[in-house]
C-alpha cells in the first residue's frame, strides 16, 4: 500500500454515461497525476496539479474528459459521454514537487474502466 | 520527441542467476531516470531513480540500475534473481519541471525455480 487510494476500483459503464472517479494522494504531497494504461503498454500523462492548479494536460485528455483538485488534496476525473476507446486502467500518483527537485511518485491501485 | 524503450517484452531467468531488464531513452537535456515495477492487480511501485551524482543507484528489494549518458541507458540489474521478483517492470523518465513521466512499454520478468 503506497499511501494513494482510488476509488472505485473497478466501474464498467455503458458507452454514453458519463464516469468519474476519484483520488486521495499522500497527504503532505503537492501535486497530483493522472495516467491512463491500456493492456500491453505503459502509462500515459493524462494531466497534474500542483496544489490545486492543474498546470499541464495531455492531448490525450479530449473535451470530454475533465479533472479537478478543488482544495489541493484530492482530485475527481470525470469522462463524459464515455466511448469504448475509454477502457482502460486510470492510475493516480502523487508526490513532493517544486523548487527544481525531482521526486519519486507514488501510485494508487487504479481504476479499471470498462465501456461497454 | 522525447520517449522511453524497453526492448524487451520479456525477459526470463533462473532463480539466483542475475537478471538485467534493459532501458534506453531519447531526450534532449538531461533526464531523471525512474524505475517502477508492477504485480498483478497491483499499482505501481517506486523502485529506484537517477537524479544526478553516482551512475549506479541502488533501491528496493536489491535491485540496482546503472546510468549510462554516451549510451542513454539505464539498465536494471540485481545479482541474484527470486521467483517473488517475477512482475512487469517499467522504466520511465520525467523530462521537465513538470515532474510528469514518460513510460517505456514494459518487460515482464519471469524468475523460474
């Protein structure tokens, strides 16, 4: 257990719904990632925040996908109008960051998307 | 653009011989190096990272990696392989201020008794 929970674990859907899902990173930790892994590859930058301002975001991350960290803790991603190009494992990490200083993140269990 | 290979899909070693999981990178400027490693209905867990400073970095469970910046490796090593060190391993580099990580594909590492 690395400290970062996500919930659900597991959401299966039907194409069309709208998701969203949830992060509690470690608690003295700034910034907040979100990845997405399809089977077979390695996780994708989806988006981050540093406290709660979200200061990059992928191409990947279409009109219909939307994350927040309204007080710099934890963090909702929500997919709308959910395709079956949305299935895939959503993974959340956190860690220390700033002042020109690289940290290790730490990664929550995942949520696995499944769109019918 | 900058990107991470691991060209090994799998990797497959008997149980006390020393293993290698290979990593290469292509980047501009210098990259912070990240080792991670992936069991079955699992997260990810940190292993080991190069920053700066000694190119060989030593983490968790007794693996080690070695930085090599003329052939823009960082290959994954431990001397002696367990059958609980069968996973998927991902070696990732983080490029910017940002922090965000850009993954290799993954080697799945099967230790065999």
């Amino acid at each position: 257990d690395t400290g970062v929970s996500q919930d659900p674990r597991h959401k299966i859907t039907k194409r069309g719904q709208n998701v969203t899902f949830r992060c509690d990173p470690i608690s003295e930790h700034n910034r907040l990632y979100w990845y997405r892994q399809t089977l077979g590859q390695g996780p994708e930058f989806l988006t981050y925040f540093q406290n709660e301002a979200q200061l990059e975001k992928s191409r990947l991350l279409s009109d219909r996908f939307s994350a927040e960290r309204p007080k710099g803790s934890f963090s909702t991603l929500e997919i709308q109008r959910t395709e079956q190009g949305d299935s895939a494992m959503y993974l959340c990490a956190s860690s220390l960051g700033g002042g020109g200083a690289f940290y290790e993140q730490y990664f929550g269990p995942g949520t696995r998307l499944t769109v019918t | 653009a900058q990107s991470v290979a691991q060209p090994e899909d799998q990797v497959n070693v008997a149980e006390g011989n020393p293993l290698t999981v290979k990593c290469t990178y292509s980047v501009s400027g210098n990259p912070y190096l990240f080792w991670y490693v992936q069991y079955p209905n699992r997260g990810l867990q940190f292993l080991l990272k190069y920053i700066t400073g000694d190119n060989l970095v030593k983490g968790s469970y007794g693996f080690e990696a070695e930085f090599n910046k003329s052939q823009t490796s960082f290959h994954l090593k431990k001397p002696s392989a367990l059958v609980s060190d069968s996973a998927l391993y991902f070696c990732a580099a983080a490029f910017s201020n940002t922090g965000k990580l850009i993954f290799g594909q993954g080697t799945t590492l099967q230790v065999k008794p």
